[in-house]
C-alpha cells in the first residue's frame, strides 16, 4: 500500500522523473521513501517525513483530507470517519503504527542555525567519505550557501551515481549532543527556517544592483559569468520550495526571474513573483523574462550550451526587455485592444502580479472559464438550484446569493478554474472536467446535480485562506459600523467574497495590499451610497438589498476597466517608488564618498583605486550594520586595508604574469589575473594564494606567501597609527 501511495503522488513533486525500485526502496529523482517504515527523504533539499506527510506536500489538501486519501488506499471508503468505534482494518492499524514509530524517533544530529566560527574547514572528499563509497557516487562540485550578512549556512554537493544520474545534497555542520561530537553531515540547513537563497550575501555587496534569479546553483554560477551587471541568486530545493525562501531579502530591489523552460521552472517563477510583490505591497519591482519568445529547447536553462541561433547578447536583451515591457502603461494599453472582452479583462489580471502571457495562452485561460461558467448558468442547473433549494434538498453555500446571482457564479468558475489548473496530474480532475463536456447535441453529459455538486464542492473546500490583514478595509469597516451595523457586516462578507474571487482568478494565495485597498474602498462607496428605505423598517438591510449591493459591485469590481485601472496605479507607483529609492540611494552614496574622501585626506593619500576599495568596504559595511555613522576610526582602517589590497594585490599579480610568462603560457597570463582579482575581493586572500599555488605548484615563493598569511592586525598595525 505505501508503495502505491508513493507511486501515486510523487508524480506530482517530481513529475519529470521515473520511478525506480531497489530493495525496499523507490527512487523518484532525489526522493526516496523506505518501504519497510513508509520514511521518506529529499536529497536535494534535505525535506523529509511519513506518507502522510508525502501526501499532504503532493496534493496541498488539510490533514483531514489526507487521512480521506489515506483511508481511501487502506480500503476503509472516502467519507467515513477514520476514527469509527469498533472499525478494524489491519492496513490503516499498519499506518497508524507506523506514524507512531516515526514520531517516536529523533535523530541524535542536530544542525546548527548558523555554522560556528570556529569550525573546520569542509572537505568533502573526507567528510562525505563513508556515504560517497557507500552508494558509488562521485563528486562533481561543491557550493558555498551563506546568509545576508555573509554568515556560513552549509553546502550543496552535487554528485553522480554509477548511472550518472545526478543529484544535488545538502551538507551541514551538525552537534551529536548524546556523543558531544560535531561533523559535517549530509543533512538539510535552513535561514531562519526559510530555504536558504544561494548567494544571499551578495545582496549585501552591491545593494544598488539589479537582482536576477535563476533556478540552481549550477545555472546561477553560469548566469553570473554573463549579466555582469546583475546580482545573480537561486535558492535550495528547486522548483517545488520556490515559495519556501524569504524573499523578502529583496524588498524595494528590482528583480528579473529567468525560469527554466519547463512546467515546474514556469509556476516556480510565478511563485517567486507573487512573494516578491506581496513583499513590496504592489506590483512592478519584479519581471518574469519571456523564455518562450527565445525558442529555447524544453528544460534548457542558463547552465546549458548556447543553442546556435541564440547569442550572450540576445540572453541580455531579453533580461533588460522583461521589465520595461511589463511597466510601460502606453505599451499594456495598446496590446490589451488586441482582446476580446473576456480575454482582455485576463490581460489585466496577469499583468497585475507582473506576468505578461502570450495571446494564446490568455485565449485559453479565457476558454477555460467560460466553459465552466457557461455550465454553472445553464438553464438546466439554474432550474435545478431552483427547484431543490424550494423542496430543501440542495442549496447554495453562500449566505445570500445563489446560482442567479454573477457575482457567486464568477465565485464557483473561478475556484473550479484555479483548481485544474493547480492541480494537474491529480486524479480528481478526470472527472471534474467531464462535468463540462457536451454531446453532439450541446446537452452536458453530467446532471445539473452533479454540475452543481461539483462545483460548489470545490469552491467551498477552498474559500478557508483569505486574510483580513488591510488598514484600510479595517478604517472603512469601522465607518460603515458607525452609521449601519449591517452595512458593516455586508462590507465584511462582500469583502472576503471578493478577495478569494481575485485570488482564485490570479491564482495567489492572498492578494497585495494595494489590491485589496481598492476592493475595500469601492465596496465602501457602494454600500454607503446604497439608500435602504423600506416600509416600517428603515435602514433595515434585508437579502434582497444584499443581492442588489453584490450586483453592483460585481459589475465594477470584476469589469475589465478595474483590473485595467489597478495595474496602471501599480506601475506608477513602483515608478514613484523606484524614483525615491534611487534618490536615496544617491545621497547615501554621496555621504559615504564624503566620509571617505576625508579619511583618505587625514592619511596623505590620493589615489582612485584605492578610494573605490575603500568606498566597497565602507558600503558593506553600513548596509550590514544599518550604520551611516562617521566612524573616523572604521574609515582609518578601510583605508589601510584598500592600501594595502592595492599594494600587494598588485605585487602578487606580476608575480603571477610573470610565472607563467616564463612557463611559456602566454594565452593564460590575463584570464588567470581576472580569476586571482575575482577571488581577492571580500578578503579571501588565502584562496587567491592557494589559486596561484595550484597554478605554479613547484613555485615558493615567499612574498606571495606573505601577502596571503597576512591578518587583519597586521594591516591595522602597519599602516594605521
């Protein structure tokens, strides 16, 4: 049974890979689960658990729902209470003992948050010895994973199997507290209990960068050797822990996601953007690059060979592109009177959480809808709702509207739309769509029942994650509150009603603030405006008013004008936004050079390369610290250290000329000066030296050994007084 559980769902976390069985173990890409015990593992993120845990993670559904699947493998039938007094079934006894086991167990090794300082040095070969012999694997390359501020997290190994099927594994430093002994084992690390972003200490160095995101370390690694003038960052755990890294290191950055041309690569890059924009607030800080208009092979990411009609040059422009393209309102105007109204008002929707889809695609969402809205207002299921809500055998889910009303049929389309498209490769989807289809006559081949079943079901299952978390829905509330206790309560419904009809429409788990701003602000202005008078009742707001009040606001919150008019005030506010920043950032620029040039003048020193290093340092340094102070005995001893850098770093790379002049490699003497530049930055001076070691190996030489064992006191000793 756990067998078939795995093969079922791991499709869903790892679709692109195929299952293979050894011993009492399934393989599926990194995942593995134990049969014996149903424990499962995810090399490539460290992630683990039971089945029940495996199931909950591939179908997204609350615990509840799992133990429904669960019981449904263990035969015991969907629907029947798990907990039934007296039911015996010796496969769900099985589960169950098995859940206990797996509780009761905890590992002796536990990681540390943030690697000590005193720590060994990783050295995988050594470390990873027993487990690379163990499973035949072979060390390929290894990856650095630090926090913001520069602080060692662990480390990803790439390696390959005896079938040269990679993998990728995270390494951590790890306390044995029954044995008091630490060791770098192959186990999962987190940031502060986010998936750790690989290159996060790079946000730091350049503050003022564009930020682009790719997908792997591998790619990321290669991604920086061509945008230069972009920071280039990924994250641990690949497409299925996209949202599960703390993106908001990069509030307030401008940001380009390049995704890796497949489906996972895609949604994982929608899941990115969604966090970077709920983020700032609004969107406009963020791009998606358009892949598809690149015709790139399937799954070709930035780490692959060039395919030959594509240049390094064509990959830039099309980073620089995404962002303009998705923040020009003249531009989006014009190509939205290319839509028909359906498609149009998609158009809109998309840009505003900054993804621009191609026609074809809009096109098919929009008929993706009206299909299923076309079902939900048949006269057929109308007259059903009609006739069971009278006879009490059926009725609507929502406190006041029913199948008549737009606004809760937009309700019922727009969850049943977001959930096949969520959830694909999910078994229930089979038959939820043959509830949309016809015969050659256009009579739907379900009943109006099970239309009707089906699609409140789905809707009702997942109206539960809507957050009230908005100042200006709380001020407005209280307004209304002040002069009708119903109208309040009404805004209140209407509200919730909305936001999950625009998640559901977006397909987001919330909305951004701005968004549900102006969704508050225009259910207030309706509901105020709306004049109840009835007969003997005054001000009394009955069902029939509701229903009225939801129409109107149905027929401008969700028209094509308003999604138009809200992605325009997002564009203009990123811009405003964007303006203040850099003007903050330049006169943050201006005080530090200030502060340097004096600090420089006090020593007797004038010279550009210098001041650059020390302008580096200093900015690395306040932006970590939060500090813009003018700490002169700080800026003292930047300076000496870029003196000294400058020096010595200049000595070191003549020397390195001239070793490989004389060793008669000629065409090798200025990219090795690059790389010995590259890895001094950030005072690794020990890697750069090792770097010439490695180069040179017969050569001793002392002064470069010099340079390279120098420490920090040393500097400040010698040329600070």
């Amino acid at each position: 049974m756990i067998e078939s559980i795995f093969r079922q769902y791991t499709g869903i976390l790892n679709p692109d890979c195929k299952i293979e069985k050894k011993g009492n173990q399934l393989f599926c890409g990194s995942l593995n689960i134990n049969l014996r015990d149903g424990r499962w593992y995810r090399f490539s993120d460290g992630s683990k658990g039971d089945i029940f845990a495996l199931v909950k993670e591939a179908t997204g559904v609350a615990t509840k729902g799992v133990f429904e699947i669960i019981a449904g493998h263990a035969g015991i039938g969907y629907g029947m209470p798990v907990d039934v007094p007296g039911f015996k079934n010796s496969a769900l006894s099985e589960l169950n003992k098995i859940k206990t086991e797996v509780l009761q167990k905890k590992d002796p090794w536990q990681v540390y948050n943030k690697v000590p300082e005193n720590t060994p040095a990783f050295k995988p070969e050594k470390d990873l010895a027993y487990i690379l012999e163990k499973n035949n694997w072979r060390l390929t390359v290894t990856y650095e994973y630090r926090n913001k501020g520069a602080r060692l997290l662990g480390y990803v190994v790439r390696v390959l199997d005896e079938d040269g099927k990679k993998q990728t594994l995270p390494v951590s430093y790890c306390h044995n507290a029954k044995k008091n002994i630490d060791r770098w084992r192959l186990k999962g690390f987190s940031d502060n209990g986010y998936k750790p972003i690989y290159g996060a200490e790079k946000l730091e160095q350049s503050p003022l960068q564009k930020v682009l995101i790719v997908e792997g370390e591998k790619a990321a690694f290669a991604a920086a050797k061509i945008f230069l003038e972009y920071t280039v960052i990924s994250w641990m755990g690949g497409s299925v822990a996209a949202s599960k890294a703390n993106w908001k290191e990069l509030a307030g950055r401008e940001v380009t996601i390049w995704s890796d041309n497949d489906i996972p690569g895609e949604k994982a890059a929608i899941a990115i953007l969604g966090e970077i924009n709920k983020v700032n607030g609004f969107s406009g800080f963020a791009s998606r690059v358009d892949i598809k208009s690149l015709d790139l092979p399937e799954k070709w990411d930035l780490a692959h060979k060039l395919p030959k009609h594509i240049m390094q040059e064509t990959l830039k422009e099309a980073v620089d592109r995404s962002f303009a393209e998705n923040n020009t309102i003249s531009t989006a105007k014009a190509e939205a009177k290319q839509y028909a109204r359906g498609e149009e008002k998609i158009f809109w929707q998309q840009l505003s959480i900054g993804i621009k889809n191609n026609s074809l695609e809009i096109k098919r969402k929009s008929d993706l809808y009206l299909e299923i809205e076309g079902a939900i207002a048949s006269k057929e299921v109308i007259s059903y709702m009609d006739y069971a809500t009278a006879k009490a055998t059926d009725k609507s889910v929502h406190r006041f509207l029913g199948f008549k009303d737009d606004l809760y049929r937009a309700m019922l389309a727009a969850a049943t739309a977001n959930y096949l498209e969520t959830n694909s490769g999910n078994a229930r989807l089979v038959r939820l769509k043959e509830l949309f289809e016809r015969d050659a006559e256009g009579n739907y081949l379900a009943t109006p029942k099970e239309i009707a079943a089906g699609v409140q079901n789905i809707y009702s299952g997942g109206n539960t994650s809507y957050l009230s978390n908005n100042e200006r829905y709380i001020k407005d509330n209280e307004k209304l509150a002040e002069e009708n206790a119903k109208k309040a309560e009404l805004h209140e419904i209407l509200m919730k009603d909305f936001c999950i009809l625009h998640q559901n429409q977006l397909g987001v788990g919330d909305l951004l603030s701005i968004h549900k701003e102006r969704i508050s602000q225009d259910l207030y202005e309706i509901i105020s405006e709306y004049a109840v008078n009835h007969k003997n009742s005054r001000g009394v707001i009955r069902d029939c008013d509701r229903i009225k009040i939801a129409a109107l606001a149905h027929d401008k919150i969700n028209s094509a004008k308003w999604w138009e008019e809200l992605t325009c005030d997002q564009i203009k506010l990123a811009k405003t936004s964007r303006i203040e920043m850099v003007t903050e950032s330049e006169k943050r620029s201006e005080i530090i050079r200030e502060h340097i040039t004096a600090a420089m003048e006090q020593a007797g020193i004038e010279n550009e390369a210098v001041f650059s290093r020390a302008e580096h340092h200093y900015l690395e340094y306040i932006t970590a610290n939060a500090n813009n102070a003018n700490n002169q005995e700080l800026l003292g001893t930047l300076v000496a250290r870029a003196v000294y850098e400058e020096k010595h770093i200049r000595r070191c790379t003549g020397s390195m000329g001239l070793f490989l002049i004389d060793d008669g490699k000629f065409d090798k003497v200025d990219s090795a000066r690059t790389r010995l530049w590259q890895e001094v930055m950030g005072e690794k001076l020990v890697r750069a030296e090792a770097h010439i070691q490695e180069t040179q190996p017969k050569l001793a030489h002392d002064e470069v050994r010099a340079i390279a064992n120098c420490k920090p006191s040393d500097i400040t000793a010698r040329y600070v007084g």
